[in-house]
C-alpha cells in the first residue's frame, strides 16, 4: 500500500477544488457570452423592424411624389422625364424596402435559432446600473481602482484569474509527489513453537 506524505492529500485535494473553480469560471463565462448573443439578436430584430418602418414610409412618399408628379406631367406643368425621375426613385426605394424586409427576416431566423423562440421580447432601452458616486477627474488612483474593480467581476478575468489559481495549485501537488510514496508492507509469520 501507498501512503501518503506530508502534505500530498491536502495538496491534491486542494488541486481538484481549484480544477472545480475553473469549471464554474468557465461555466460562468459561457452564460454571460450566451446573454450577450440573445441580447444581440433581440436588438438586431428590433434593428431590422426599424429599417423596414423607415423603408416602408419612404416607399410611400415616393409614390406619393411619383403619383403627384405623374398628375402634373398629364396637366403639362412638368416634362415626363420627371415622372419617369420620380418612378425610378419609387422604384429604388421599393427595391430597399424588399432588402429591410429580407434583413428583418434574417435576423427573426437568427432570433429562432438562437433562443427558440418564435418572437423578440419587446426592449426598452437600458438603464444605467447603480453605481456609487463617480471620481473626480483629478484623482487617477480611483479611477484606476474602480476600473479594476469593474475588471475583477468580469466573467473572462475571474475565469483567467481561477486558470492560474489551479496551476499554483497543480504545481504545489507536483512538488509534493517528486520523490515516490513510501510503502507499506505487512506480512504475517507463523512459526511453530
């Protein structure tokens, strides 16, 4: 049998706890990586619902334009060079609108494939989280420490810092198993007599 020396189980025990930080660390930064793409593609959605909005307000004023300027060339206030300017211009706008719709399309694919959801939630824009007050422009030391501070909570710096952590600690297992484990024999004699 194989004992254990000084300070090995602590060792290895204290490695696998940090191999289990790390995973949480990573598990940690894949949800915040998720989030950031849901919420990505809900505000591509709403992007996308906006440029087809716009498009189709301009293809409707440009056949406005194009109908009141079709009625003047009829009355003989304007050449049919114009008329046939404003149709092409309403024609260039419809071409857009038919691209805006393709694009929204797209992103509520993405959308679906992303979350499985058949629609976007409804966003409202975001609001500023509560912070404490903010330094003054002077003092560059708080600045810096509350930069770090914001840095340490990142889900990448935590998972970077735990990475490390687990090496320390994998190491300190290794110097701790360099020479090989003593060994326990046992026998049994019998003897007559």
């Amino acid at each position: 049998w194989s004992l254990w020396q000084a300070g090995q189980r602590s060792a290895q025990g204290a490695a696998a706890d940090a191999d289990l930080a790390v995973a949480d660390a990573a598990a940690a930064l894949a949800r915040w990586q998720v989030a950031g793409e849901v919420r990505e593609a809900a505000w591509q959605v709403h992007l996308r619902q906006a440029e087809r909005t716009l498009a189709e307000a301009q293809v409707q004023a440009l056949a406005t334009l194009a109908d009141d300027v079709g009625r003047r060339v009829k009355a003989g206030d304007l050449a049919r060079v114009d008329h046939l300017a404003a149709e092409a211009e309403r024609l260039d706008a419809a071409a857009a609108l038919a691209d805006a719709r393709q694009q929204e399309q797209a992103a509520r694919a993405q959308w679906t494939l992303l979350t499985g959801l058949p629609q976007a939630p409804t966003l409202l824009p975001p609001t500023p989280a509560p912070t404490e007050a903010p330094p003054l422009p002077g003092d560059p030391a708080a600045r810096d420490e509350a930069e770090l501070a914001t840095l340490a909570d990142h889900p990448a710096h935590r998972l970077a810092s735990t990475q490390a952590e687990a090496a320390r600690k994998r190491l300190d297992a290794l110097r701790t198993d360099r020479r090989a484990p003593p060994e326990l024999m046992l026998g049994l004699r019998q003897g007559r007599g």
